[in-house]
C-alpha cells in the first residue's frame, strides 16, 4: 500500500488525489528553485569585478553591455 493509494474518506472529488497533480506539483516547485537558483548564480557572476574586468564591461556603450547581460 502506497501513499498514492490511500482512501481519503473526506468528500473530495478523486481528481484531487490523482498521480498527475503530485507529479505537476513536484515539477513546478523543482523549476522554480532552478530558476532562482540559475538567477542568483548569474546575478552574482555579472556583478563580480573580476568578471567585468575579464569580458571588457566598461569598455562597452550601455547599449552593448545591456544586450551582453540579457544573453548571458
């Protein structure tokens, strides 16, 4: 006997305790933690000094670097 396979003796409809909104669940909580994860790394990176210095940010027009950034 799984946790899927309980008996729920409330009165909710069975949909609710379907296999596909745990995994739904599951998916959309492991992505948001990838995304902020992928932000906070980026962020971090594009703000260290030695990372500007190496890739010539100050050398770019404010034009450039913002395009530079957003494809980073």
């Amino acid at each position: 006997m799984g946790l899927l396979t309980l008996v729920e003796d409330r009165p909710t409809p069975s949909a609710v305790y379907n296999w596909r909104v745990y995994m739904c669940a599951a998916i959309a909580s492991f992505a948001s933690c990838m995304i902020g994860y992928d932000s906070a790394f980026i962020g971090t990176t594009l703000a260290l000094p030695s990372f500007n210095n190496e890739f010539g940010f100050a050398k770019m027009d404010p034009t450039h670097l913002a395009l530079i950034k957003s494809n980073i």
